[in-house]
C-alpha cells in the first residue's frame, strides 16, 4: 500500500508542473506562444499559492499550473491560497501577453496575514 501510495503522490507532484493548452489548433513553439504560470493545487505547504482556475472562458484543469495561450489579453481567474489562515481569496486579472515569453502570478498578503489581498505579475 505504501508504494501505491507514494506513486501517486509522485504523479501529482509532477503533473502540478504539466502546461495545459488555452487556445485551438495543433501545438506550437514557444516563440509562438506565451506561458501564464500559477501555483500548484496540490503543494508542499507554499505559504501563498495563486492557482489558476480560468483563463478567458477556459477552466484549468487540476493538476496544472501553467497555461499556454496566444499572445494577446486574457482575462485570468485566480484563486489566491493562504494556508496559514486557511483562506481563498478569488481574483480577476486582465494580463497582456507577448510571445515567447513567461508570466509568473505572485501572491500577495493583506496587513496582518489573514488572506491574499492582491495576486501581481511578473516576467520572467
């Protein structure tokens, strides 16, 4: 029991880093495309984790982090995770994107750490 147990673990650790598709058609190269990073759903006790439950009118699905979409704006939802405090605080982001480059979504606690106050961007 212990090894199914510890394969599953292991496969949910590695699909929390899997890219997910947000746009139609065959994939494409990484110049071509832009990559919105989130946090994983499932983690090792991250202090604050933006997960990534919507871009545009497409659900995330479990297990992914990352979103590949096309350069352009895109409507991001987020769900901003403290686990100290236990709380979820929900988001909504416009984000331009650009291709071939990496967007990185950060949490952010209020005054007092009690829950996320903002979720920001960064390139990396």
């Amino acid at each position: 029991m212990t090894r199914l147990t510890l394969a599953i673990l292991t496969a949910s650790l590695l699909a929390a880093c899997a890219t997910q598709r947000a746009y139609e058609g065959p994939a494409r190269s990484r110049g071509d495309i832009a990559v919105i990073e989130g946090g994983p759903a499932v983690n090792a006790g991250l202090p604050i984790v933006p997960i990534i439950r919507k871009i545009d009118d497409r659900v995330v699905h479990f297990g992914y982090s990352q979103v590949a979409v096309e350069p352009g704006t895109h409507r991001v939802l987020v769900d901003c995770v403290m686990q100290s405090a236990h709380t979820t605080t929900r988001h909504e982001l416009s984000i331009e994107v650009y291709p071939g480059r990496r967007y990185r979504l950060v949490g952010e606690s209020e005054a007092g750490n009690r829950r996320c106050g903002t979720v920001r961007v960064e390139e990396r």
